[in-house]
C-alpha cells in the first residue's frame, strides 16, 4: 500500500499551479498510489474560495476504489470566527482529518500569534497540522517552529518538504528533539533522506509527491534507501494511517 500524505487540488494564485480532479486521480492509477491526503491549492483570500475548494475535495473523497483523505488549509489571518467556523466544518462536517498552514503563500510565521490560533484550534480539533518549510526564508526555515512546539506538545506536527534541500538537516535536527514532529521530505535530495533514515529511522518519514510529475522520484528515493520491507512500509503507509488516525 502507498499513501501520498502531501497532494493538492484546484487553482494555487500564488504560484500559479494547477490540477483538477481528472489528472490527479490518473496519476494515482499509473503509478499505483492506493490513498492520498488532498489539501487545496492557494486560492484566493476570501473565506468563500477556501469553502467551495474544500466542498470539492470532499466530493473526491467519495471517489470509489480510491482512499481520499481532505485537508484543510485556510489562511490564517482571516478573522479567528471565520477561521475557526471553516475549520471545524471541515474537520466534523466534511471528515476532513488535518490543518495545514503554508508561511509562504499565507504570509505567516508558524510561531505567529495568528498561526498560535491555529495550533490551538488543531489541539482543540485534535488533529494533526503540517506546515510547509523550505522555500519561503525566514517563515518557512525549520526553525521559525520551535516558539510553536514547544507551546503545544499534545500537537501532531507534519513539516512539509522537511526544509526541502536547504534546510533539511536542520528539519532532521528538530525531528529529533521533538517526539510530536514527523517530517515529510518531499524535494529533499537522496543524500539528505539517506540521512534522515541515519539519524531518525524510517518511524519519523512520511511518503509524500506534492505534486503529480514528482510521484515516481519519491518513490525511487525510499525504493533505493530501503532494504527491508517492514520499514519500507513504514515511510509508504503505515506511519501516514498512524498520524493521521487513517481508516486503511
């Protein structure tokens, strides 16, 4: 089994990406991706856009013979009633199962007072919340996480791209110290997951493409690093069911 923790729907007006249903869900067949964690692309900053990308991803998560798991991402500096009315729409009316904050395209500090809100609505909704790092200095360096982790313990925290290729010994380092950090290193070099693996085990690394034409790197990367099936499993599925509390 291979669940993609890391993947993303609709029209990104930061970064100008795009990827609809049709082409996400074809990806998942030719290379042989059994479930996927789905979370919008940036839409734009009004609280209407992130509802009707969020109403499209839960429709995907009724898709037959496929796992689909929502994500919700909102920006965090919307007003705290209608961040936290959206967010708990997702997470108990739509089954969505994470939060997700993005320092680049939402211009937040993860250890902001607004990102703090939050990691408190996440503890409150007790799920797990991801925040992209690497590309996006000062916000997005590993290290702007540490105010926020050690405020709040009981979180799940998932760091996206594990500091992509700058910054990943760094996202290593941190994921060592924290037992509620897990690092997901899509865009990380094979050197710099080899050492992730070294230092961490296979239990701290989640699979993930964020992208569709980056599904078969990554899974050459873990296919090459590891040996032994049982950890294998780990990085490909297990750890992803595990935190995120998957129904597999």
């Amino acid at each position: 089994m291979i669940i993609d923790v890391h993947a993303h729907l609709g029209i990104d007006v930061v970064f100008d990406e795009e990827i609809d249903e049709k082409e996400l869900l074809a990806a998942y067949e030719e290379y042989g991706i059994d479930g996927s964690i789905v979370q919008p692309y940036l839409p734009r900053i009004y609280i209407e856009d992130h509802q009707k990308i969020h109403n499209r991803i839960y429709e995907l998560t009724k898709t037959p013979d496929m796992k689909i798991w929502g994500m919700a991402s909102i920006n965090p500096h919307f007003r705290p009633e209608d961040y936290d009315r959206e967010a708990k729409r997702c997470i108990k009316d739509l089954g969505f199962i994470a939060l997700k904050i993005t320092p680049i395209g939402h211009a937040c500090h993860p250890s902001s007072k607004d990102a703090f809100h939050v990691w408190e609505i996440a503890k409150e909704l007790k799920v797990p919340l991801m925040i992209h790092t690497g590309a996006g200095i000062p916000f997005s360096d590993p290290i702007s996480l540490v105010k926020a982790l050690d405020a709040f313990p009981e979180v799940t925290c998932v760091m996206a791209h594990a500091g992509s290729e700058l910054h990943n010994q760094q996202a290593t380092y941190l994921a060592s110290k924290y037992d509620n950090l897990f690092l997901e290193p899509s865009w990380v070099g094979v050197l710099g997951v080899h050492n992730m693996l070294n230092k961490l085990g296979a239990g701290k690394l989640l699979y993930s493409s964020d992208n569709i034409n980056n599904i078969p790197v990554e899974l050459a990367k873990y296919k090459s690093l590891i040996k032994d099936p049982g950890e294998l499993e780990k990085v490909l599925w297990k750890n992803a069911a595990e935190i995120f509390k998957l129904d597999v």
